[in-house]
C-alpha cells in the first residue's frame, strides 16, 4: 500500500514537471492559468473555509497586487521580482485594512462590503486612465523573455508549492487553530484567550498578500492588465472552483481549481453551454457535498484504503 | 441587605463598582457593585431577565458597561476585551453552550491552551488531556464537538475554560438542561476545582443544586443587587421572597 504511495507520487511528480513537454503551447498557456487560480483559490480557502470570512472580493486584490507590481515596473523601472514584492506587501496593508474595517461584518454584510470595495477599484483603475491605461488596459513587461511559455510554467509551479507549502504550514500552526476557532464560533474563541481583531485582520492580511503574488505573476505573464481581472465574474469563478474543490481544505481547492480551469477549457467547443455545465457542477457540490467534491473523493479514497488494510471477516 | 461572608483575608480577584448596562431604553444591570475574592464560591440568582447574564458578560469583557468600573487584581480592567479578561484568568462558560462544532475535543481544548502566552504543544495537549481525563472525556478526544451529547458539551466548554487556568471562573446555567445524574457529577466536579484554590461564581435557577454548592448567595432582581449573604441569611430576606414571587 505504501508503496504503491510513493509509486503514484513519483510518477505524479514526473508527470507535473515533464508536462511543458508533454502539451502543446496551448494547454500549457491553460496550465499556466490553473496554477494562478490555484493560488487565488487556496489564498480564499484560507480566508474562507478556516476563518470564516466570505469575502467577495479577494480579486480586487488580485488586481491591486497586479496594477502596483506593473506600474512599479513601468513608471519607475523597479525589477519586477520587486514589483511583484511591493505588490504582495501593498495587498497585505490594504487586506489589513480591510479587514480592520470589517471586523463588525458578518455573512451576507461582509460579502457585501467586500463586493463594494472589489468594484470601487474596478471602477478607480478604469477611471484613472492616465496611470492605468483604464479599459483599454495597461501593458507590463513580461517576466521572462523567452519565445517558450515552460519558464512560466515551472515559475508558477514554483509560486504555488511555496504558496501551499506556507499556506499549510500556517494553518497547521496555532494561528490555523485561532483561525478554525473564529470560524466557529467568535465569542467563545475570544472567551478562550483568542485575540480576535488580530487574528481577523491578519487572516485577510496573509490571504490577500498570496492574492497579489498571484496577481503579480498573472500581470507579468500575461502581459497587459485590464480591470476586468479583479471584476465579480472573476470572484465568482474562484469561488466554484474553491466550492467545487472544498474550500476548507487547502489541497481540495487548489486541486479543485487545476481541475476546474481545465474542465472549462476542455468544454471550450460548447461554447456559453460550459458555463451552464460548470454552473450545474456547483449546484450539485452545493446541494449534495458541502465540503467539496474533492473532500468526498478523499474520503472515498481513505475508505477503500481502510478495507485494503483491514481483512474481512470470514463469513460463517 | 444581609452582609457577605467574604474572605476578608483573601485578596480580591475581581471586583464591579457602579456596573450599569442598558440596552435602548431598557435598564438591564443598575450600579451593581459585587466583588469576588479568592476562594470564593458565589451563586448568582434572580429571575429571568434580572441581569444575570448581562453581568457576566460584563464582568469577562463580553459586554461594555455603560458606566460603572471593573477591577481584576485590584487593576482596572475598563475597556478590556474578552481575550484579555482570558488572559488575567478569568474564565467563563456560557448559557447556551458555545464550542468549535466542526473541531475535535482536543482541539477544543488546545485553543485555549495555546493562546496563553508562551505555551507550548506539548504542554498544552497534556493539560489539556489531563484536563479530559478529570471529566471523563478522554476517550472522546478525536470526536468532533458538535457530536458530543448535550451534557458532555457542557463538561467540554467547562474544560476549555480551565485551559486557562482560572482564578475565577464563571458558570452561567451549567445545570440547564443537564439530568440528576450529570447535575451531581457537574456539582462534585465543581467543588473539586474549588477545593484546589479557584473561585466560582454560579449563576443558575436551580436553586438546589446552587444551595448545595455555594457558601455566599448573591440575589439580582430588575438589574440590581437585593441581597447579598449566606444561603440561610438570603432564605429568609423578605426582598428576595418578593422578587420571586413576583411581586
């Protein structure tokens, strides 16, 4: 069994790395993406399934970290690994404010908050045309300036592990346990010693900074920054990839959204009828499987495994 | 008003002067002064919607009074949050009983445990199931909390708040809802605790059990303080057999 493990672990590695080679440029350009969404998805699992807080806006921060890493870069020559630093370094003050401000908002009140913040800066990049390019959107330097797009790939891989490896080692720690408690219930993690405020602003402080990294490598890849990255059409679409995947596991929602981005794309021929299909999806997770379809599969997994182990009873 | 019988030797863990809460124009505590010394077992009684609660919640920095001053260690603790009346040891479970649902019993325990400063994994996993193991939930301490029974979540928010080590702790309806048997249990688990130094305010309508339990009765009625003072000396006040009757 355990070896068996590791088998499929290393051949999943191999897979994983060899796979630039393995595809053509177009599903790595779509690999490419899966590995931006995984990391917004996971950032909102944490903000949402271990803490609780539904915001609605996480990629207005996509967006922020974006915008400040390609105008540092652009206006002011800045590296762009730099670019990208102060991008994530903006996300977390902002994110920290944000998260002060909502420290009263709960549910529906917090969405809200957080859809109305998402769309003032909407509406800010596209009306400071001169700085941002406004619609017509804003040009960036590429991160690397190779005809192939596999260093992007293996750089976004390289984001994503250091993104979950730290995403799961917070959640692991004591902070995680601070976060699940004021998930659950506010007023006995504060009667338990948590310090709620801290805990609450720091959620959406270390949430919204992996939100901008990835902005940052989704701008710099890319190439050229529209508003409509940081739009609610953008939101809602990470957050059935985190539902569909199970947005109180890490790994369930970035799994969820690799599998997500590549279902969209494999459905491309279907035209507007994949968004109905991927909107069943969510319906279905929601209404049969409210941790995930992933978490179920784990289960599933873990069960199947269990009989493996464990011998059957000889019938009399 | 009959006199306490406070410790008068013992140092004064927390104390409320002039406590005054209203909430739009309802009058729900007025200037209630109480103190609390070391070693104390107190019952805190009145009717239903006489300010029980609200004091106590005031009183673990879950409310913020409207005038009046809270002092824990004789410092001021006006303005404090919840976390930090925690972190001065006072403790607390509440009326309905509030746990992490989708968390384990452990866990449940360990949050407690680690938000005190300086504490480790290791030396709060075993205080935290020495702690089970003293209420009999040591076998359950993988099952998530919202599947444990009414009476066996009570015993659980009990030692999540002795994860912090209280030097008072305050109950409020620990007998609601709860059979005869794990009333007894709860009573006799009670008094263990306090045997070992912690002191207790309890607030409950079951008369007995908090007749059983207690050594100083402090009776509320229309958010004020009516009597303060032994079980017997509170028996007998008229103003108390007034309150309940309704009259």
């Amino acid at each position: 069994m355990r070896a068996a493990q590791i088998g499929l672990g290393v051949a999943l590695c191999v897979l994983v790395l060899a796979f630039p080679q393995l595809v053509n440029a177009y599903w790595l350009t779509v690999a490419i993406l899966a590995l931006f969404y995984a990391i917004v998805t996971a950032s909102w699992a944490l903000l949402a399934g271990y803490a609780g807080q539904f915001s609605f806006g996480h990629m207005a921060f996509v967006s922020l970290g974006a915008y400040t890493s390609g105008l540092l870069v652009m206006s002011f020559g800045l590296p762009i690994p730099l670019g990208m630093a102060a991008g994530v370094a903006m996300c977390a003050v902002v994110g920290a404010g944000i998260g002060y401000t909502c420290l009263r908002m709960r549910g529906p009140y917090l969405a809200l908050f957080t859809v109305a913040f998402s769309e003032v800066l909407r509406i800010v990049i596209v009306s400071e045309n001169e700085v941002t390019g406004g619609s017509g959107g804003l040009e960036v330097t590429p991160l690397f300036h190779t005809r192939s797009d596999a260093p992007y790939y293996y750089f976004g891989l390289a984001l994503l592990a250091v993104s979950l490896g730290l995403m799961v080692w917070l959640v692991r720690s004591r902070w995680g346990l601070f976060f699940r408690a004021i998930r659950e219930n506010e007023e006995a993690a504060a009667a338990a010693g948590v310090k709620v405020v801290r805990f609450r602003v720091l959620v959406f402080a270390i949430s919204s900074s992996f939100a901008g990294l990835a902005g940052g490598f989704f701008g710099h890849y890319i190439g050229i920054l529209t508003p409509d990255i940081g739009s609610v059409d953008q939101m809602g679409l990470v957050v059935a990839m985190a539902v569909i995947g199970g947005a109180e596991s890490l790994y369930a929602a970035t799994i969820g959204a690799l599998l997500c981005e590549a279902l969209v794309e494999a459905l491309r021929s279907y035209e507007q009828w994949r968004m109905v299909l991927f909107g069943a999806l969510l319906l279905v997770t929601i209404r049969f499987a409210r941790n995930g379809l992933l978490a179920l599969a784990f289960q599933a997994v873990r069960q199947r495994g269990l009989r493996a182990v464990v011998p059957r009873k000889a019938t009399p | 008003m009959a006199d306490a019988p406070m410790l008068i030797e013992a140092p004064m863990l927390i104390e409320a002067r002039g406590l005054t809460k209203n909430f739009g124009g309802i009058l729900a505590v007025n200037a209630l002064d109480l103190a609390v010394r070391q070693g104390e077992l107190v019952g805190l009684i009145g009717p239903n919607g006489c300010g029980k609660t609200t004091t106590i919640n005031m009183l673990t920095g879950h409310l913020a009074p409207a005038a009046g001053h809270i002092l824990v260690h004789d410092t001021p603790a006006d303005g404090l949050s919840a976390s930090a009346f925690a972190a001065r040891k006072v403790g607390r479970t509440f009326q309905i009983t509030q746990l992490f649902g989708r968390m384990s019993v452990l866990e449940n325990m360990l949050v407690p445990g680690l938000a005190r400063a300086h504490a480790t994994w290791t030396e709060a996993t075993h205080t935290a199931r020495r702690h089970l193991d003293f209420l009999g939930l040591s076998h359950l301490e993988k099952l998530q909390a919202k599947n444990l029974s009414g009476g066996q979540q009570k015993l659980l928010e009990l030692g999540r708040a002795l994860m912090l080590d209280p030097e008072v702790l305050f109950l409020d309806e620990p007998f609601a809802g709860v059979n005869p048997f794990l009333r007894d249990e709860i009573i006799v688990l009670i008094q263990k605790l306090h045997a070992e130094g912690r002191s207790f305010v309890v607030v409950d309508h079951d008369i007995e059990a908090i007749q059983r339990l207690v050594q100083r009765l402090v009776v509320m009625a229309r958010g004020a303080k009516i009597a303060d003072g032994t079980v017997e000396e509170v028996r007998d006040n008229q103003e108390v057999l007034l309150a309940y009757a309704g009259a």
